[in-house]
C-alpha cells in the first residue's frame, strides 16, 4: 500500500518550479513594458532612450527579430549606420530573405552614396517580390543615380505599370522623357496624374515646362499663376512666368515678375537679358542698358552673343556707333550670327569715311544666305562699288 505523501511535503518539492515559472511571467511582463515603452519613445522621435528600454530586452532575447530590428532602426535614426547594419544583419542570419531589413539595408547603402550596393539589395527585393512597386521605384532612384538612365527608365515603367496612382512615379517619368524631349509622352503621363490630382505642384511644374517647350505661353502664364497660386514661388517658375508675359506683350506683367526675383538676389544672366529686352521695348534704354550690362557681366551661359547683339542694338539705335560696332564684334566672337554681321555692316557703314570696310562686311553677309536684310544689302552693295569706282577716277 503506497504511502500517502503530506501536502506540506508536496508543495516544498513543487515551490521551486512554482517560483521559476512565476519569475519568468514576471520577465515576460516585463519585457513587453520595456518594448511597449521602446516603441512609444520611438514614436516620439527619442531613439536613444528607446534603446536604453531595447537593451533591456536584448539582455533577455538577444535572437529575437523584433528586439533587433527595432534597435537597428533607433541606430539607423540616429545616424550610426555601422551599429546599424551590425543588428540588421544579426536578423539576416535568422531570415537571409528578410524584406524589412533588406530594405533598410539598401536605404543606408543611399545615404552613404554607395549606390552600388544599394542596387544589390533592391535586386534581392525583387528577386523576392516581384510584384512590389516601392521596390522597382526604389531601384529606379537608385539607377538614375549611378547614372544608369535605361534602367531607370525601365524599373520607373515597372513601378508606374504595377501602381499607376502613384503621382511619384508620373512625375519622375514625364521629367525623364522631357529630358528626353518626348513632349507627348511626357504631357500624356502628367494629364492623367492630374486627373487624380489637380494641385499637385511636381506635376504642374512638368506641366509648365511642357508649355514652355511649346511655346505656349498663354498656357505657361495660367498654370504658374495656378503653381503661385498654390503657394509656390519658386524662382525658376516665376522667371518663366515672367518670361512668358513678355512675349505675350505684357511688358509691365513681365518686368514686374522678373524684377521680383531680381529683388530676392536669385536673377540669372538670363533674367537680366529679359529685363533687358523689355525695357528696350518700353523705351527705357537707359534701363534696358543697365540690365543687358548686368547679364554680361554675369554671362557664362551660350547666350552670351545675344547679350552682346542687344546691347549693340542699343547703342546703335542710340546713334553711338562707335560702342555698336565693338559689341557687334564682339557678338560675332561668340557666334557667327547674319543679323548682327547685317548690323555690323550698317553701323560700319554709316560710321567708317573707308567704305570699303562696309562694303566688305555687307558681302560676308551675302555669303551667309540669310534672307531677310538681303534686298536692301544687294542695293547697297551696288551703291558702294558704283561710288568707290568714281572716287578712284
């Protein structure tokens, strides 16, 4: 007959385990405090008192992915990239095909310009899913900037093909293929991500500078004055929108903007040269002088022979024939442009006794095939040889 064991015998032997069982539901209870309060520091933007709360954690479960996933994010907030890649690739070794630590892998890789190596992760993405399109956009950025422009092209086709509401992808299509000049394509790609939606600045931009392209400048003027509109006062935009006005003939409309970001000290040679050309035309040519000399002395861009041609036009109209001529020249060094050789020739004309120099300078004209002042030039032409041929007898 087997003997009836106490209860106070019983509960001694078991009091052990009790208490084992009972300090690791206190540690689990714990833990999930400690993580609870990690991941809300973590909300708040506090990474490095979140990471007190996960070394807590990952004193108890050092192999557990989401302890270091959320520290190698806290290390990754904070900058401390190296730290960071240590915990991602600690979950690597567990899941070698993990997307959130991949990702975040290749997102380091962009932030330290090793594009190379950001490539490589966003390949193993999409060797895994295929049919992500946050991938195939990531993987775009990242061609374009290893300057790999046909697969970017390619990954930015697959990521608008997959999600064609993503306003994102559109934008960056239609820049590349106004890059490209495929105007069509590019304002196809913009009308439809408008439809979606009417205020998005990006594409209203690409939008302007399809106009632009265009030369349609009504169209230009009504969707900057919608991107100002909008609260963008960018200036390269407001510069077309300037621009725009004033081959519209809305002088004051375009000097008033142009003159806006000449005010913020954000002007280009370009935007003097404009400002230029519509004071000539109010006939304010002492104004108009000042802008075509300040787009001069800034001048590096292949505009410079129009700056010099304008400015010769001024003086020229001026009657200081003088300081015409030796803009005209130097335009002509900058390009070899028939309108100013013609102008050249005129002022030569008008200013030299010696009428051979302007008969020479009308004939280098003729030579350009250029229409439009060869009527005239023909005649005076004639004219000079019949009068150089009686001053020599």
């Amino acid at each position: 007959m087997l003997r009836q064991v106490p209860f106070t015998v019983v509960l001694l032997l078991f009091l052990p385990f009790f208490a084992q069982a009972q300090t690791q539901m206190d540690t689990t209870a714990q833990l999930r405090e400690w993580f609870r309060e990690a991941n809300l520091l973590i909300e708040n933007y506090q990474f490095d008192k979140a990471l007190a709360e996960l070394t807590h954690c990952y004193h108890y479960a050092p192999y557990k992915k989401a302890y270091l996933l959320k520290i190698a994010y806290c290390h990754q907030q904070l900058g401390r990239y190296r730290d960071a890649k240590i915990y991602y690739n600690e979950v690597l070794k567990q899941d070698s095909t993990h997307a959130r630590a991949l990702s975040a892998h290749a997102d380091i890789a962009t932030r330290e310009a090793n594009y190379q190596k950001a490539q490589e992760y966003y390949g193993a993405l999409l060797q895994i899913d295929s049919t992500n399109s946050y991938y195939f956009k990531q993987a775009a950025y990242t061609a374009l900037r290893r300057n790999a422009i046909t697969a970017g092209v390619h990954y930015f086709l697959r990521a608008h093909q997959l999600n064609p509401e993503d306003l994102e992808v559109v934008d960056q299509l239609a820049d590349i293929y106004l890059a490209l000049g495929d105007l069509g394509t590019a304002e196809k790609l913009l009308e439809k991500g408008l439809n979606q939606d009417q205020n998005n600045i990006k594409l209203l931009r690409n939008k302007a500078r399809i106009h632009q392209k265009m030369l349609q400048n009504e169209a230009v003027v009504a969707t900057v004055n919608r991107i100002m509109a909008l609260g963008d006062t960018t200036d390269y935009y407001q510069t077309i929108l300037g621009v725009a006005y004033l081959k519209l003939d809305s002088l004051d409309q375009g000097v008033f903007h142009l003159e806006q970001v000449v005010d913020r000290e954000k002007a280009d040679d370009r935007t003097y040269h404009y400002l230029g050309l519509a004071y000539f035309q109010k006939d304010d040519l002492e104004q108009a002088e000042a802008y075509y000399e300040k787009a001069i002395e800034m001048g590096v861009s292949t505009k410079m022979y129009a700056y010099q041609g304008d400015l010769a036009i001024l003086y020229d109209k001026q009657n200081q024939l003088r300081a015409a001529i030796d803009h005209y020249k130097k335009a002509l060094d900058y390009r070899r442009n028939p309108e100013y050789l013609f102008h050249l020739a005129h002022a030569s004309d008008r200013y030299y006794k010696d009428k051979k120099i302007g008969m020479r300078l009308y004939q280098d004209y003729l030579r350009t095939k250029h229409q439009k002042y060869r009527s005239f030039t023909t005649q005076r032409v004639e004219q000079l040889k019949e009068y150089l041929h009686f001053q020599a007898n």
